[in-house]
C-alpha cells in the first residue's frame, strides 16, 4: 500500500508540475478574445446608433415641420417655422444641423420633387415635407458624406379653413 502511494503521489506531482505551465492563461486569452470580438462588436453597436438616430431625427423634423407649415397663416411664415421646427426636432437627435435640408413636394410625387414646389396653403391643399439629414458614423472620415436620411410627412390643409 505504501508504494501504491508513493506512485500516486510521484504522478500527482507531475500532473501538479505540468499544469504550473498554464498559469495565467486564461487571462491572456479573456484580453485576446475581448479584443477580437468585444471591441468591434462595440463598434457596430455604436454605428447602428448613429444611423438610427439620424433615421429618427429625420422623422421627426419632417413630422414637425409638415406641423408648423399646416397651421401657418401664410406660406413665409409657414416655411420659416418649418425650417425652425426641422431644426428643434434634428437639434433634439444630437445632429449636426449644417447637413439639415427642408425641402417641399406635391402630394403624390416623392421627395425625389422636393424643392421644386412652393405650398400655397390654401384650403384642401396636400403636399409632403421631406427633411433630409446627413448621418455620420463615429470614427470615420469626412469625406464619406453619402449617408443621408430622409424623413417625409404629407400636410393636408383643412379643406373649411376661414
């Protein structure tokens, strides 16, 4: 029995000794594996983030400036406080308001006609308000300005309007 755990014990301090190599491993290989993965991971969360909000901002200038233009008593007016209230609802979003654009189509046609068309505001009138933002990713460059958003909204002036 004696040399039965002389031998067990021998083995057990080999296995011992061989594991003693191992040391540290698993932390090494928790920094590799976070780099490779967590980070860019994290980068494609952020990225979707920024395009998202730049989606919502758009919505939402077009949303409340097809707003602002429907009560105006008159067309100046009217696209002066669209124009503000694009730029209130981007400003909200954390966008670059240099890249905001409000521009005015007829019902029917899309934003592709905007700018081309001046709102009367007379009664019964239909026409869409298209708010484009520019949307940038964090950590690229400048130059790769072709991300835009476009938001659009159709105004219906009431058709009993005084």
């Amino acid at each position: 029995m004696a040399a039965f755990r002389r031998a067990l014990s021998r083995r057990m301090s080999r296995v011992r000794q061989a594991g003693r190599g191992d040391r540290g491993s698993a932390i090494i290989e928790f920094v590799f594996i976070s780099v490779l993965v967590f980070i860019p991971l994290t980068y494609l969360i952020v990225g979707f983030s920024a395009v998202q909000r730049g989606i919502f901002a758009s919505t939402e200038a077009a949303r409340e400036a097809g707003r602002a233009i429907g009560s105006a008593p008159d067309p100046q007016l009217g696209m002066a406080r669209a124009q503000r209230a694009a730029e209130l609802a981007v400003e909200a979003q954390s966008v670059d308001l240099q890249d905001l654009s409000v521009g005015y189509a007829p019902a029917g046609s899309g934003c592709e006609a905007a700018g081309s068309y001046v709102p009367g505001l007379f009664p019964g009138e239909e026409f869409i308000v298209c708010v484009t933002v520019t949307v940038r990713v964090p950590l690229l460059p400048e130059f790769i300005e072709s991300n835009t958003a476009t938001g659009y909204f159709v105004v219906e002036r009431d058709r009993y309007a005084a």
